[in-house]
C-alpha cells in the first residue's frame, strides 16, 4: 500500500446523454487513475476518461449483481489506500438511490478523503426528454421518488396510501419487474384508475422509448410495449402531457443510425451535433495521419522553393507539416513571398492564415476540376508544386492531366483503418445504416479501410462535391449537402429515410 492515500469522487453521471454530466463531474473524471463505474453509465461519458485509467465494471443487471455491494466498497478503498485517484462513477445520482452513503461509510472509517459530485437525477430528466414536466401548476405540485426495488425486495413496504393522498407526481425508480405489484398497490389505495401513467425507457439516449397509458391499463399496455430495465415509471396528471410536449423523439433524425468518419487525432463536431439530435452514432475513426520522419520529399522543397513560381497545399494537414518543416528549416513565411498560393477547402486556407498567409487562388467548389479551372484563370504558369499525402496523388494526377507542369512532394502519411465497433461495418451496411463523409479522404478510408461487399447498398452523405463524386466513383448511393457546411450536413441527413 502506498504511504500517500488517494482520494474517492462520488459523481453523478447523469442518466446517459454525454452532455448531462456536470462541468465539475467532468474535470474530476478527466484527473481519474481509477474509474470504478456502473452498467447505466453511457460509454460516451466514460470515452471522456484519461487514456490511462484503469476502469473497473461493478455494474449491476436485474435480479444478478456481478460484484456484491460490499465488495464495491472494498475496491474503493484498496484504491485509495494505493494512493490512487479514484473516480466512482454512476448513473443520474449518487445519493438518489445510487448507494452512495453506503459507499461513503467504508472510506469514512478508514480516513480516506472523499468528495460527492452531484449528478442530473435519471427520473427527471428521461421524464423532460419525454416531454413530461415532473411539476406543472395547473397538474402536481409535489415529487416523490419511490424505488421500486428496494433492499428486502417487498414493494408492500412502501406506504401507498400516502402517496395516492399527495396528489403530486410519483416517480418509480428500478420498477419494471415489480410494475404489477407497484400499480396494484396504488389501485388498492384508492388512486384513480384515469389517472395517467408514463414509463420512459433509456431516458436521453438514442434507443429511447416512451410509453404513456394510465394506472388502469399500464401493466397491460407495457407487457404489449415489452418494456425493459432501464426505465423510469412516473404516475400523475403530468404524464398526460407527454404526448404533447415530446420534443426529443420528434427530431427527423432521432434513432437513426449514422456512421460519422473522420481522423483518428480530429475532435468531431457532427457526432456531438448528431448525438445531441438523438441520432445513434457510430463513431469512425477511418484515417489515421501522421508525420513522415527524416522527409526528403519535404526538406527538397524547403530547399528549392525559388525554382517554383506556385505552391499548392492539397489539404489542411499538408499546410500543419509543411510550416512544422519550414520553421525546423530555420526560416519561416518569408520564404514563400515570391509564390502564387493555392488551397483546396476553406479549412486550409484558415490553416494559412496563421502563418500569416492569405491564399491567393481558393475555388467555391472543392473539386480537383474546379481547382485546375482557377488555376487556368489566375495564369498560373512555370513550376508548381504540389504537397499532398504519400498515399493520395490525385490532386496533382489531375493537374498533369490538365498540362500544368507539376512536381508532387509529400507532406505525410495516411493509414486507413478498418472500423473497431460492436459489429463489422457489413452487418451496419446490410441494416441500412447512412454514412456521414466530412473529406473525400474519409470515403477512401471507409472503402480501404475495410472489405466491403456491394460499395453500392452504402448511403452516402457528403459534405461536398468533391466528397460527393469520390462517393459515387466508388459506385455509392451518394447524396450532397446544400452547401458544405456541418449545418446543411445535418439537414441532409434528416431527410434520409
């Protein structure tokens, strides 16, 4: 054991969706040696902890717990007593029927410094993402938070009668399997069977489902809807509300399936973007970029940079490794004062900008087409050079083809990688699934990437042209957005069936 005693953080980690975990919650989780997490916790929060934390899955399924309580307990504080920073990570929570206390007993009589991170409560929030408001003035002005679970498994124990008398919102926690019995309790006390009922089932997530009915007809309306663990069961004249209020399962792209591709090292604003729409996301990371050691290729253009009247950075990354190479060189965007510059896409025309350079030729659309026909209006004669990626020559193949007199240099390299998820990219493509391409280069790594039947069952949506016709050379049902932007993006996968 070490000297030095670590410290236990109790976080909440809200009832699934990524962006419900608190500001707080999150930076502690990011400092985390140890996170020690249940079965509701999102893999989505837990991609947000340090690459080398150890995780522990303590996680609990109906009616069989993989990891007795006691034994949670434990492995808490043989952490700490490591000298460890531990992160017990759960669901909604920690004290809201999260056996939070019970965790913190173990630490206290041992000394070990603790912290509770409180967490967005599972009930309150599947609830507003169902549309259904927990209070409303003119419905419930009262909560009551019932587990239906609770330690002796006797659902008789809890006082019925009172909380039918409240005439406010009763929210069931761990109630699937004890519905019969928590809806018969609340009929023998008296309830009115009108009243209505609501069972959300993986509140905030992509899979989630709302079933809405009364305290008449709900067990039977939820053997027929087959509800299932986790689920939230709420009894009062709010839940009627659900039906008009739904926002969240309104969404055109709620559920629907979307493979986002991108760069391995590349933070991806479509996936978050889509998530936060309801959409469920694989997440692809098909490209993996890196840096070529000793590179001649480079080093020989740094060197004879006067022998050429254009300068030509085929994308974002050939202009990042480029000013990397030039500044190790000794020189910096001085060098460049004699040339014409030319960029494909705005992001690397950005990309420049921070080096003090505004390109001189940048076309409207991102094709290899379009950017010869600038080249051809602008006069672009003499030498050119063009920096692209080893393994992507096509930029500079067509500018050849179009009589220009081109030297090509590498500026890095490209792996494709094959898609590392819960089933093979087959079994997405044969159930239908649309696939988001941000660069022509995603496409190529989506197809290279991985042995892929019939290119043509593959739905493509693309972010431009130049992504678009990549799309349909390798034969794919390839749609385009309205302009290359995230937004329009999104839209276009909103009107994909």
């Amino acid at each position: 054991m070490s000297e030095k005693k670590g410290r236990v953080i109790l976080i909440g980690a809200g009832p699934g969706d990524i962006g419900l975990i608190t500001v707080k919650g999150l930076e502690y989780l990011k400092q985390a040696d140890v996170v020690v997490y249940d079965r509701l916790v999102s893999s989505d929060v837990l991609s947000l902890s340090p690459k080398g934390a150890e995780f522990i899955n303590v996680g609990k399924v109906m009616n069989h717990h993989n990891i007795p309580q006691p034994e949670i307990n434990k492995i808490l504080l043989n952490k700490a007593l490591e000298g460890k920073n531990v992160v017990r990570l759960k669901g909604g929570d920690p004290f809201v029927f999260g056996r939070g206390g019970e965790e913190l007993e173990l630490l206290s009589e041992h000394n070990i410094e603790y912290e509770v991170v409180p967490g967005i409560t599972s009930a309150v929030s599947a609830l507003a993402y169902a549309g259904i408001p927990v209070t409303h003035r003119d419905f419930a002005s009262s909560i009551h938070f019932v587990t239906g679970h609770a330690k002796d498994g006797l659902v008789e124990n809890i006082n019925f009668k009172a909380l039918k008398e409240t005439n406010g919102t009763i929210l069931f926690y761990m109630g699937v399997s004890t519905l019969k019995q928590l809806i018969n309790g609340l009929i023998d006390a008296g309830i009115d069977k009108s009243t209505p009922c609501a069972a959300v089932e993986n509140g905030t997530r992509s899979n989630m489902r709302t079933l809405i009915s009364t305290v008449e007809n709900m067990v039977s309306d939820a053997d027929k809807f087959q509800l299932r663990s986790p689920a939230v069961i709420a009894v009062g004249r709010v839940c009627s509300l659900g039906n008009k209020f739904a926002w969240y399962t309104k969404s055109k792209i709620f559920s629907k399936q979307i493979i986002v591709t991108r760069p391995v090292v590349s933070n991806n604003i479509l996936t978050n973007r889509l998530k936060n729409l309801g959409a469920e996301v694989i997440d692809y990371p098909c490209i993996k970029i890196s840096e070529i050691e000793n590179n001649s290729s480079m080093l020989n253009l740094i060197e004879n940079l006067n022998k050429y009247n254009t300068l030509i950075f085929a994308g974002k990354n050939s202009a990042v490794y480029f000013f990397k190479s030039l500044m190790d060189f000794g020189k910096d965007s001085r060098a460049l004062s004699h040339l014409v510059i030319g960029v494909l896409g705005k992001s690397t025309y950005d990309e420049l900008k921070k080096y003090g350079i505004c390109a001189d030729i940048m076309p409207k659309d991102y094709t290899f087409t379009a950017f010869a026909s600038s080249l051809k209006n602008a006069g672009v004669k003499g030498n050119t050079a063009v920096l692209e990626a080893t393994q992507d020559k096509r930029l500079s193949e067509e500018l050849k083809k179009q009589g220009f007199n081109i030297t090509s240099f590498n500026a890095y390299n490209i792996e494709y990688l094959p898609l590392d998820y819960i089933k093979p990219l087959q079994e997405y493509i044969d159930n239908g699934v649309i696939s988001a391409f941000t660069s022509s280069a995603a496409v190529h790594g989506f197809v290279r990437g991985n042995k892929i039947e019939d290119l043509s069952k593959i739905k493509a949506v693309c972010i431009g042209k130049l992504t678009y016709e990549t799309a349909l050379n390798y034969k794919m049902q390839a749609h385009m957005a309205a302009k290359p932007t995230i937004d329009d993006l999104i839209e276009k996968l909103k009107e994909m069936e």
